[in-house]
C-alpha cells in the first residue's frame, strides 16, 4: 500500500547521458506507490536548450521542465549527467526543490577540475571522458531485437537488470527508414561529454536537504571525489552495490534506498 495521492511528494527524475527517462521505467514504477513521479524525457535536444560548457543551458532546460509541469516544489533526484544538472538546477533555482538525491553524480572537484579545464582548452577531453566512445557510437540496426543482442554484450550494460535493457531498447529507439534508429543522438551524447562541468567549486550551498549515492564499483563517480564534494555542499553520503550505473543495475534496491533517503530529507525540510 503506498501513500495516500494527496499526500505524496512530487518525484522529479533527471535520466543519465544518452538513457531516456523511459530507459528508468523499472525504477520509477517502484517509487510511484510513494510519490508522484515526472520525468524529463530527453535533454540535450532542444534547439532552444543547446549544450553548452558546464552544462548551464541544460540546466535551464531542467528548471524551465519544472516551472511548466510540476505543482508544487519538487523531490529532484537524477542520475549521472541528470544528477548535476538537478543539483545545478536546485542551487540556481531553489524554491523549485524540496530535496535532491545525486546517483553517482561525475563530479569534478580541486585538481581533477583543473585537469578538465586545461583539456578542454588544449582539445583533449576525449581522452578524459567518455566522448571518444560514443563518438563512434551506432545508431542504426535492422531491428530492436538486434539492438538488444549488440548492447547485452557490451560491458555497459552487461550488467543490466534484464527489464532495465528491455526498457533501454524500447524507450531508446525509434523506428527509422530500413530499421531503428537510437533516439538520443550520438553527436548530442558527445558534446555532452566535451563539456562536463569544471567549475563546480563557484557553486553556493543547496539550501535544501541534499543526498549524494555512488556506486560502490563505479569509474566515474570516484569516492574520493564525491567525498570532497559531499562535504563542501553538506549533503548526505552513501553507497550502493554495482557501477557507475546501478539505479539500472538495481531498480528494486535502488529505489528502496531512494525511499528511505527520500523520507530521511524531508523530515529535515
């Protein structure tokens, strides 16, 4: 039995580079007996919201989401690149949040940040990132059960929760001329990467209720990383199993996780 409709917190959730909200859906249904869930669908794709160096347009794009769809301040939680544009988000914007829950966040702070700046100034940051990757990127296939045999083999998603990857394929693709096609473009998915965010250190103090979760296995969030940041923006810190993308490794602890931080933070508020 979940929370009474009129009395449940409204979930925003921010997806990850290159995953759809959909890719979440296994996720999401588990915190909905608890909250009223919304979810941007795509960033990075609106015309009006160009990506930009340290991700502030796509950070506006998020905010302007929340003014138009959300009733009342919101729970934000997201996920990688949809973490930092909640946080980004949240410090700008602040009475557009009641909390925010970071999932492995790419957070870059002290040296690593000025390692990033100097990279993207002297053209190398597809060395530092995953740009280099996805600029290779397919995006076509004949069908999507051979999308779903390409990508269950490829060490992102090898670990998977077999509904997360079926979700991927079903939310991540379109049909497309002679087969399907991924919706989140690759060019978009790599400029996204060029242009992480190094100047974290400029950013104030949330002035809600914050909670920062990595992955216990993850190469992007690195502990030493989310430990500095934790303590610089006073927000929560704990780990999950798995990698860097857990929530879609782990729906069903993840999101019990989710709930009991969620109830933790807003007893704060």
């Amino acid at each position: 039995m979940g929370v009474p409709l009129n009395n449940k917190p409204l979930l925003h959730f921010a997806h990850a580079n290159g995953f759809p909200s959909g890719a979440y859906k296994a996720l999401l249904r588990r915190l909905e007996p608890d909250h009223r869930v919304i979810a941007i669908d795509q960033v990075g794709h609106d015309k009006r919201y160009p990506v930009s160096d340290n991700w502030g347009r796509l950070a506006d794009q998020l905010a302007d989401f929340l003014r138009a769809r959300a009733d009342e301040p919101v729970v934000g939680v997201g996920h990688s690149l949809g973490a930092l544009l909640t946080f980004l988000a949240a410090v700008r914007h602040p009475a557009l949040f009641r909390a925010v829950v970071m999932l492995d966040p790419p957070v870059l702070f002290g040296a690593s940040a000025l390692v990033m700046r100097a990279a993207k100034r002297l053209g190398k940051v597809d060395a530092l990132t995953p740009a280099g990757l996805s600029r290779g990127r397919r995006r076509h296939w004949p069908d999507r059960e051979q999308v779903k045999a390409q990508l269950g083999r490829k060490r992102l998603f090898r670990a998977f929760d077999p509904e997360c990857l079926d979700d991927y394929v079903r939310f991540g693709t379109a049909a497309a001329e002679n087969g399907v096609e991924l919706v989140f473009r690759p060019e978009v998915e790599v400029e996204i990467f060029r242009t992480i965010p190094h100047d974290l250190h400029r950013y104030s103090r949330l002035q809600v209720p914050g909670a920062l979760v990595y992955g216990e296995g993850s190469d992007v969030a690195l502990r030493g990383e989310v430990r500095r940041f934790a303590r610089r923006f006073g927000l929560q810190l704990s780990a999950m199993p798995g990698g860097h993308m857990f929530p879609l490794e782990r729906p069903a602890a993840t999101a019990t996780h989710l709930r009991q931080l969620i109830v933790r933070l807003l007893g704060e508020a």
